[in-house]
C-alpha cells in the first residue's frame, strides 16, 4: 500500500513539473481535497468501528448481568427449597419423638 502511494506520488510530482505553476496549483488543490476525503473517511470508519464496539460490548454486559441475575435467583430458590425441606424433616423428627413417647406411656 505504501509502495502505491509513494509511486503515486513520485508519477505526480514528475508530471507536475511539465505543468504550468497554475495547473500545479489546481492538481495540488485537487489532491488536497483527495487527502482530506481519505482523512473524513478513515475518520467515519474509525467512529463507526468503535461505536460497534461499544454497542457488542454493552450488549454482552446486559448478558452477563441478566445471567448473574438469574444463578442469584436460582441459588436463592434452592437455598428457601433446602431451609424448608429442613424444617419438614424437624416437624417429622418431632411428631416421631411424640408419637414414640405415646407408645412408651401406653
């Protein structure tokens, strides 16, 4: 890529000096113009790039979070379905412990 501007460059400046100083003017213009459209160009991709980015990334933090989020809830349920299992086998172990001092009196 190099190579082709700078060979571009050289093809310029050796037509350039067969011109006249206005034509030279008018291709030197004409080139800056040419410069400066690269420039707004490189400078739009680059913005739309980094906007991309942004956006992916943004995105992937939503997912991330909702994730997190949802093993929160899901550790949260199963912690409330572990503490009520526990309190089912303590009702158990107590009515057993009643029933059995039934027995005993009778």
């Amino acid at each position: 890529m190099k190579f082709l501007a700078t060979a571009a460059t050289f093809a310029t400046a050796v037509a350039l000096s067969a011109c006249s100083p206005n034509a030279q003017n008018e291709t030197s213009e004409a080139a800056d113009a040419v410069g400066a459209d690269v420039s707004a160009t490189t400078e739009n991709a680059v913005n739309d790039v980094d906007r991309a980015t942004d956006e992916a990334l943004g995105s992937a933090e939503a997912t991330l979070d909702n994730a997190g989020d949802r093993a929160e809830a899901g550790a949260d349920r199963a912690g409330a379905a572990m503490e009520r299992g526990a309190d089912r086998a303590a009702d158990a172990t107590g009515n057993a412990m009643i029933d059995a001092g039934r027995e005993i009196r009778q």
